[in-house]
C-alpha cells in the first residue's frame, strides 16, 4: 500500500453539549436528553436526593434544540428542530438548558488535550478541529501487518488524551485530505476511528448520498437528485463537462474534483475572524412598547458583552450592527460604519442605536443580537480622542430605543 503524502485528521466530539451536561447529570446517560431548554427547566434536587427533571411533552413555546443524546436522536430528534416538534416525537426525553461557558470550558480543554500529542490545529469550532499528523512521530510506522497501524495508534492516543483531559468521547476521520476526513468522521460515530486512502474511495465514499460532502447544500444536493445523481460515485461518474454546464464553471469543477476525493486546503492553524457578535433569543415574544426597559437592558448587556469579547481578543471594530427577528421569523440588520475602530461598550451602544433608528418596530421581538466588523488589532485603535464622531442631536435622542 502506497501511504498518502499527508495525513489530515478531523476530530468531531460526541454530541458535545449533551455529552457535557451528562457529566453533571451521569444518571442520564442512556436516556433520551434534548439540550435547549430554559434556565427554568434546569433539574431540581429534591430533598430525599432524587432529581426533577423537565419533560419534552411539557414544553410550551418557540425554542428549537441545540443538540440531543443519540438516544434521543434514534427517536428522530436532532438539532435545529423546533422543540415543540420534537415532543411529538419524544415526548418523554429529558429536557436541559444550554451552558455555553461549560461548553466553552470543554472545548478548551479537548483542544489543549490534542495539541500535546498533535499541534498542528485549525479550530473550526467549539466541537471540531482540523489536525494535521504528518510529521507526527510514529505516523508512519507500520504495525505488525498494518501498514496503516501508526496512524491508528496516534488516533487512538489523541482520543485517550482527550478523554483524560474531559471525561468525553470524540469521533476522528483521518484521510489524505481535509475534505475526505470531514465525510470519515462521521462514518463510525460514535467514538470512532477511520482510516481511509484513496483506494477506499469507491467502498467507503462512493456509495454515500451526494448531501455527505461538505460544501453541497439543499439546493444543489436537490438539483443533484434531480438529474438523477444521488450518490457521491453518480457526481463521479459524470461528464465534468457537463457538470459546468449544469453547475458553472468554478461550483461544476469543484463537484468533479470532490466526488474523487481531491481537495488541497491546507490546515490553517490562524485566521483572523471576520466579525464578532452577541445574540440572545427571548423566552417570550417582547414589545418594543411594553417591554422597553426589558429590552433596553438586554441590549446593554449584549453590547457589554461584546465589548468584553474585543478587550480578551484585543481587536476593535468600524462597522457595528444589529439582528432583530420578529414574530413570524421576519429577520431584520442594520448596519452603521464608523470614522474609527471602536471597542467601549458606550460607543458600541451609541452605533446600535443610530442602527435602531432605522427599523420599524410594527411586531413584536423573539431575538437579538450586535455584531462587530471590519475588525484591526488594538494596537492599531486611535487614541479614544478620535474615536467615533458622535452625532450631534440631542442625548440618546430616540437611541435607546429599548
């Protein structure tokens, strides 16, 4: 067996924010547990020392799930789906609130775990990174018979390390390549290892629906279909020509080269963000009239809070902007761009305001968020005597709109 010239991993953990909350709660594992609950639907100690628990089939309102054990998903809940869907279909699964900075906690630690067998590290995430184990020593060792037996033993060492440092299980793909990798971990989930070259490409890859490559969403995965292309191997059997034709030129060649497995990115260990942002859904639909106080002080908190971000990061920011999404899933973004980078919570609040003055409050709100871009370094931020040109009208006139 030739051995490839690279060998990219993609580590994938375990339904990460289920598999956390599991840690708090280890009576739950085996059950069917749905993460996206409300503060108010946390598990309650009682005194005898049992617990509490909120059921799916008791929840009232629009939340959708964050994430869901796999015992909830062989019961055909998973992420994205409206909750109240989902108690149609699990009406008895567990229902647990989201701990993002448990979950941020975790994702730091699985992270650190991997770069003490393995630096070369591209974050695509809080639950999944890129590794790149070509000149990880031993990566190349065959092991008795098994010309592919070092690469399993650094996979299997990545995944011990990781399960010390978080008591949590991670599912690894490793192929030549970043795109074949991304498909292989999820071939033998959970806690899983796979191992592919190219040779396996018409076993493993070939027969797998075309939505399983990374990169073709629902519409061109749907216009696949259509033309009578279903599996990964179907796009590889096609004309190239003819999948420029149907696809353009640059989308068309991309389909070709990845149904045969090719892609060359390499793995980034740096990027720097486009944007930076902050967004909360309400548990109830609010009024910009009625709940102006609420409102005003949620949106005070989403700017301290970004604020905050930028200072740890240490970036600032020249065009600030809003998410608002009103009943009926209507979206709504404004954006307002500065004369300068700013990172104080005041100026952050003083653009989104200036943002809100340009939106139609005829419904009521069910999210919000701000959002930082045009992002440059700190150390490149004016001195805060030039920082944004305020607007000369009368004070928070109509900018605090909530």
């Amino acid at each position: 067996m030739l051995l490839p010239d690279r060998w990219i991993a993609h580590l994938d953990m375990d339904a990460f924010y289920a598999s956390v909350e599991l840690l708090r709660y280890p009576q739950l594992k085996g059950q069917a547990v749905v993460i996206g609950g409300r503060r108010a639907d946390a598990p309650q100690q009682l005194e005898d020392g049992s617990w509490r628990y909120a059921r799916l089939r008791d929840y009232t309102g629009r939340g959708v799930v964050t994430t869901s054990t796999y015992a909830a998903r062989d019961l055909g809940v998973f992420s994205a789906m409206g909750l109240m869907k989902a108690a149609l279909r699990a009406p008895d699964a567990v229902l647990l609130p989201a701990d993002f900075d448990s979950y941020r906690t975790y994702s730091r630690l699985f992270k650190a775990a991997v770069a003490e067998v393995a630096p070369v590290i591209e974050d695509r995430g809080i639950d999944e990174i890129y590794i790149d184990l070509t000149d990880v020593p031993g990566v190349r060792d065959a092991v008795g018979h098994d010309p592919l037996g070092g690469v399993k033993a650094v996979a299997r060492e990545i995944k011990n390390s990781v399960g010390r440092a978080t008591g949590l299980t991670c599912s690894i793909g490793i192929t030549p390549n970043k795109l074949l990798s991304k498909i292989a971990s999820e071939l033998d989930k959970p806690d899983g290892i796979t191992v592919l070259t190219m040779d396996d490409l018409p076993t493993r890859i070939w027969p797998l629906a075309v939505r399983k490559i990374n990169g073709i969403g629902p519409k061109a995965g749907d216009k696949l279909v259509k033309l009578g292309l279903e599996t990964v191997g179907d796009v590889a059997a096609a004309d190239p020509r003819w999948l420029i034709e149907q696809f353009g030129e640059s989308y068309g060649a991309w389909l070709h080269n990845a149904s045969h497995g090719r892609d060359s990115r390499p793995v980034v260990t740096y990027s720097e963000p486009v944007s930076i942002s902050r967004e909360t859904t309400f548990e109830r639909d609010l009024s910009a009239r009625h709940d102006k106080a609420l409102l005003g002080r949620i949106m005070d908190e989403l700017c301290d809070s970004l604020a905050r971000d930028l200072a740890r990061k240490r970036y600032a920011g020249k065009t600030v902007g809003i998410k608002l999404r009103f009943e009926g899933f209507v979206t709504v973004t404004r954006d307002q761009t500065l004369k300068a980078p700013v990172s104080s919570a005041a100026d952050i609040r003083h653009a989104v305001g200036l943002c809100l003055k340009r939106v139609k409050f005829d419904k009521r709100l069910r999210l919000m968020g701000v959002r930082i871009g045009n992002l440059v370094h700190a150390s490149e931020v004016p001195p805060p005597t030039a920082a944004i040109e305020r607007v000369k009208e009368p004070q928070r006139e109509n900018l605090s709109l909530f």
